[in-house]
C-alpha cells in the first residue's frame, strides 16, 4: 500500500474542505485493497436498492369527477426526466397554438 504521508495530514484551513479532500483521496486510494467480502455486500446493497426501486415504481392517472386529469406516480429518474421534459413541450405547444389564435401574447 502506497499512501503518501503529507496528502492525510491535516493542515490548519478554514471549514475543513481540504482535509476532506485529502480524506476522500485517501478513501479512494484504500478501496483496492477493501476485502472480497465487503465488495460483495456494496453489490448486494446496490442490487437490493435496484430491486426495491424497481418494484416500488407505478404512474396511475385518472379523470377527476370535475373533468380534471390527476397523475400521480413514482417513477426511475431517466423516465421521470422523459415525462417531465414531455410536459414541458405539450405545454409550449399549447401555448403556441393559444397564442396563435388569439393574437395576443399571454401571461
């Protein structure tokens, strides 16, 4: 194990930031050596939290008894993201079209 001795010694500075630096370069430097057993428990940890994400997700969306659409759900980030981004450009383009036909700008 290579750790160079003045990168963990902490030095007098403001709020601590470069001590953590140096601590997370140490972190970084030990994980190699981290034992087969302790890897093998972050990947069961990381496909538990995968697996329970996975089964933890749903989108439901209905018609309220006033006519109003409600959508509710939990969704994985990258297809959150998607129907985020989807609302935006439905949104503009209703826009667009309400400004178009009336000739106004809206606020």
């Amino acid at each position: 194990m290579n750790i160079d001795i003045p990168d963990v010694l902490p030095t007098p500075e403001p709020h601590g930031v470069p001590l953590l630096r140096r601590l997370a370069v140490v972190a970084r430097r030990a994980r190699p050596w981290r034992s087969p057993r302790a890897r093998r428990v972050d990947r069961q940890a990381e496909a538990r939290e995968t697996a329970r994400r996975h089964a933890t997700r749903a989108l439901h969306v209905y018609q309220d008894e006033d006519g109003m659409v409600v959508i509710r759900g939990r969704l994985a980030p990258e297809v959150g993201a998607m129907l985020v981004q989807a609302l935006a450009a439905a949104r503009e383009t209703l826009y667009q079209r309400a400004r178009s036909m009336w000739g106004a700008p809206l606020k």
